[in-house]
C-alpha cells in the first residue's frame, strides 16, 4: 500500500467561527480519531491533491507536532456548489488490528468479446476489504482477457489470500456487454458464411438440367388448340 506523509497544524480553537477563517486562508480543519486520543488538526487544502483527486487508496502519515501517526483518510466534505474541501476525517490504524478500506480495480489483459466490438463496463472501480495494514495491496488486479460478450466478473470469482471482501458475493464487477457494433460484426460473418455455402454447391460432372424442362413434340410442333382448321 502506497503511502503519503502529510503535516498538519494542531488546532488552539474549535468550532464554526474558528474553522471559517481557517477556510478563507486556505486551510481544511480535519480530526483524527480511533486512537486513545481525538486530534483536532488542519491541513493546507493543497495537500488533498495527493490523496483525493486519485483512484489509488493511500496510508497517510501525519505528522501532529511530536506525533507521527499512521491513518487513513475516512470521510471528506465538499461545498455543494464551488466543490471546496471543508472538512476530513483520519481514522487512526495499527499493525496489530485489521482495518477497513476500499482498493482500486484494475482491469488487465485485452478482453476477447471487446476484441469483437463489445463494450467493457466497469461497475465498481473500489471494492472494501478488510485487512492488515502489511497485507494491502496498491490494488486488485482482474484478468479481463477470457471475457466475452456477455461475461462478467463477480466478488464471488474473486479469492486473494488475506483479504476479506466485504462487498455482497453476488455484486458485479467487470462485465463486457454487447454493442451495434458486435451485433453487426456477427451478422456480416453470418452472411459471408451463408454465401460460401450457396457457391459450395454444385453437381458432379457439370450442371443437371433442370426438372419439368420443355420437351419437344413428337413429328413436329403440336398446333395449339382452337386454332383454325385448314379446308378441305
């Protein structure tokens, strides 16, 4: 597991007025928590782009003064227009206890049905596992390469030594669906399937003439019925 070393300011003051003016100076108030001491912190929102605006899931290290503890980023709040940081949430972790936390997806191989036009559709892109800090890797890595249209991957297809996945078994990971593209691929092979057939098939020895063909009168041509009859 990738990790990033962060230092933070402890906090003199608490509450709205306190937290507000650290906004307008471009300062995220966090806490940390799960330990036997709460640290009330900020951090420079500049920080955040290391461990937020990511797909990866990261070990932060903070640095609090004298301390130097290990933890995760486990909730952060957004301004609902301007998208500004307000406010994080650390949770302290320890070699010695498995935690909580959500890994990246990440699809390896060339899919065979995407090959033909089909469409990969990546459901979830984080799946929660709980582990040993020692024990997380950087991500899960998903062979897609045996997939076809139609085919999908589930939690329950998955099984990595000392993971303990915590998403429902029957969810759906990865699946490769099928496009206009894939159908009309399909339909052409159909059709040049069905024309080497017909130009296949022939007769032995030339062509057979064909049944109910026009045979000719016995002693001439047949007058045709109704018509005159010649004089005497």
């Amino acid at each position: 597991m990738q990790t990033v070393s962060l230092s933070g300011s402890l906090r003199g003051n608490v509450g709205k007025k306190d937290a507000k003016a650290l906004r307008q100076q471009g300062l995220v108030p966090c806490v940390l928590y799960g330990g036997k001491e709460q640290f009330h912190f900020h951090l420079d929102e500049k920080d955040f782009k290391k461990i937020v605006y990511t797909p990866e899931t990261y070990l932060v290290k903070l640095k609090l003064g004298d301390n130097e503890i290990e933890s995760l980023l486990q909730d952060i709040q957004y301004h609902p227009v301007t998208d500004k940081i307000l406010h994080a949430d650390f949770m302290e972790i320890f070699t010695d206890k498995p935690v909580k936390v959500a890994i990246p997806v990440h699809p390896v191989g060339a899919s065979e049905g995407v090959l033909k036009g089909g469409s990969l559709n990546h459901i979830l892109r984080k799946l929660i596992v709980k582990a040993y800090v020692k024990d997380i890797p950087d991500g899960i890595d998903i062979d897609i390469s045996g997939l076809d249209i139609g085919d999908s991957v589930k939690i329950s297809d998955l099984n990595i030594d000392k993971l303990t996945f915590l998403d429902p078994e029957n969810r759906v990971i990865l699946s490769v669906k099928v496009t206009r593209m894939a159908v009309d691929v399909e339909e052409e092979e159909e059709e040049e399937e069905g024309v080497e057939g017909e130009e296949g098939e022939g007769v032995e020895g030339g062509e057979k003439p064909a049944e109910g063909g026009e045979k000719p009168a016995e002693g001439g041509k047949k007058p045709a019925e109704g018509g005159e009859k010649p004089t005497k």
